[in-house]
C-alpha cells in the first residue's frame, strides 16, 4: 500500500499503542493506518526543531524499544482475511504464524485479532 501524495516514506512499523501501522515520510509527516482507515492520515507533524536526521534518531530509538514483530510489519491484513480468520478459529500473526484467535506464535507476536482488539 502506498502513501498518499509524494511523502517517501523512511521507516514503517506497526505500533500496538495505536493498533495502526505507521509510516514516517523524507518530509517529517507520521502517517497512520488503521484498520478501518481506507488512506492513510497524518498524525503529527514533526517541528521546526529538531533536524530532520535528529528527530529520525529520535524515533529510530523509540522504536528500536518495540517488539522485532512490530517492526517487521509493512501491511494490515484486509478486512476479509479479518473475518475469515474469526469464523475459522485459526488466525497468522503478523509474522505469519498460524494461531489460535487469541493466542500468540513463537516469537511472542500475537494474533492479528488479538492485536487490532477484535478479541
């Protein structure tokens, strides 16, 4: 999925906080998606102040405290693989486990149900 416009993005991770997916553009912009989004939406901006490569150290280092799993995740699944997955009583994490709806793999990721709050 792309970004809307002409925003390069610099890093994507998915953030449990805000059960989205986040990306962070060349132009300072955090983009959120969720799950219910259809495009992506700006969530912040960043200031005049920091530079630009001292905010992205910033939130490099913020998000090197996430998961392995979250920063691995490039794309939400769709809707329908959602609903497949809640009457299939099997469902992947976001590094492609097969689990139990509310369960986790092996890794310690949980399942997308779990993660985007359907369970």
């Amino acid at each position: 999925m792309s970004l809307p416009g002409q925003h390069t993005p610099v890093l994507r991770y998915f953030s449990p906080a805000r059960m989205a997916l986040v990306a962070l553009t060349s132009d300072g912009l955090t983009l959120i998606r969720r799950i219910e989004d259809e495009d992506w939406k700006i969530a912040a901006r960043k200031k005049q102040s920091p530079t630009f490569e001292e905010w992205l150290a910033i939130k490099k280092r913020n998000i090197a405290a996430l998961p392995a799993w979250a920063v691995e995740v490039k794309e939400l699944p769709s809707l329908e693989q959602l609903q497949d997955w809640l009457t299939d009583g099997i469902c992947e994490t976001p590094t492609g486990d097969q689990v139990e709806p509310d369960g986790q793999g092996p890794d310690g990721a949980p399942s997308w149900l779990r993660l985007l709050g359907f369970i």
